[in-house]
C-alpha cells in the first residue's frame, strides 16, 4: 500500500501488490480520477471515474470497462442507469434527459433496443408517452402512442414512421382504421 506519483503528475494512492494497482485505490490524472476497486492494473469491481468534461461513472467494471449495474451521470445533465455488457448500455435501464423526458426499457448497444417506455414528463400524468417496441433508437414495431390532448395511435412503426397498420383515435371522437405510408394515412382503412 502506498503513493506513487509519475513524472506527468498522476498519482495512485491505494494497493500494491506485487507492484500492480489491485484491491482499493485512487488514481488521478490530468482532470480525471477513479476511485475504487482495481484488478491488475484495470478498474475491476466496484468504483466511480469522473472525467475532465464533467462525466461520471458509478457501478461495477470489468477490466476497465462499464460492466454490471451502474450509472452514467453526463455534463449535458443527461443521466442512464442500469445494466452494461463490455462498455455498453445492455438490458434494462432508464435514460433521463434534463427536459423532463425519460425512457424506461431495454437497450442494445447504447441504444433504445426491445420493449420500453419514453414519456415526455415522468412528473405529469397528462403527458405525450409511447410504449411499445424499439430497433436503434427509434420506435420500431408495434407501439402505442399517446398525446397529452387525449389522442391516441395503436400500430406498427417502422424507422420511427406510422407504417404498416394502426388506428388514430383522436380527442373529438374521430377514428381511423388502415394503413399508413410514411406516416399518412394511405390504402385500404377507415374512417369513423
């Protein structure tokens, strides 16, 4: 155990054996720090990395990349938590945008990927919110989207598009039943 300072002024202040980072320590260097758990020289178990930029990682890694449950808290004030595979947001987690938006769902990749939840507000109950199936970030599937005026489409997407199937509900009553082409309401369908 000890303190080691290099030449270009990082210094490492925590476990040593056999001359490797391993077991508790802290390391800072040119505005970045990492404070926690180390495996043979690589951030391994549990700690926290502040970057120079303003980001921050708290959770669990594997040999120096994100791996386990952890949260992401970005400068912009965007903020993910949840599960990574290998450096990347993978399985269930939230995203919260400084707006108000907020995703809940799967992700692939760092990418809305699966099933999810995106709601304009996550503190107003009368608010804009889709639920149904994602591909790249984009709603992609079935899906149902809602407006905070009362309006509603149930359908299929594609590429972030009504395309395919669906239904418009809107708030005066009206109905449509088709299909929709690149979002507009086109072929076969009616309307009530």
């Amino acid at each position: 155990k000890g303190l080691y300072t290099w030449a270009n002024g990082e210094t490492y202040d925590g476990e040593w054996p056999m001359g490797l980072k391993h077991g508790y320590g802290v390391w800072k260097g040119s505005g970045d720090s990492y404070i926690g758990q180390w495996h043979e020289n690589k951030a391994h178990g549990y700690g926290v990395h502040e970057w120079a930029n303003g980001d921050k990682y708290e959770g669990e890694w594997k040999f120096c990349l994100r791996h386990g449950q952890g949260q992401d808290t970005f400068a912009n004030g965007d903020v993910y938590m949840g599960e990574y595979y290998y450096g990347r947001a993978n399985g269930y987690g939230q995203y919260r945008w400084p707006n108000g938006n907020v995703y809940l769902g799967t992700f692939k990749e760092n990418t809305k990927c699966g099933k999810g939840i995106w709601k304009k507000s996550e503190t107003d109950p009368v608010t804009n919110t889709y639920e149904g199936e994602y591909l790249d970030d984009k709603k992609h599937g079935l899906g149902e989207f809602r407006w905070a005026s009362g309006g509603y489409y149930r359908g299929t997407y594609f590429n972030d598009v009504k395309t395919g199937y669906g239904e418009m509900y809107w708030a005066d009553g009206s109905v449509y039943k088709g299909t929709w082409h690149h979002g507009i309401q086109n072929g076969l369908g009616i309307m009530i």
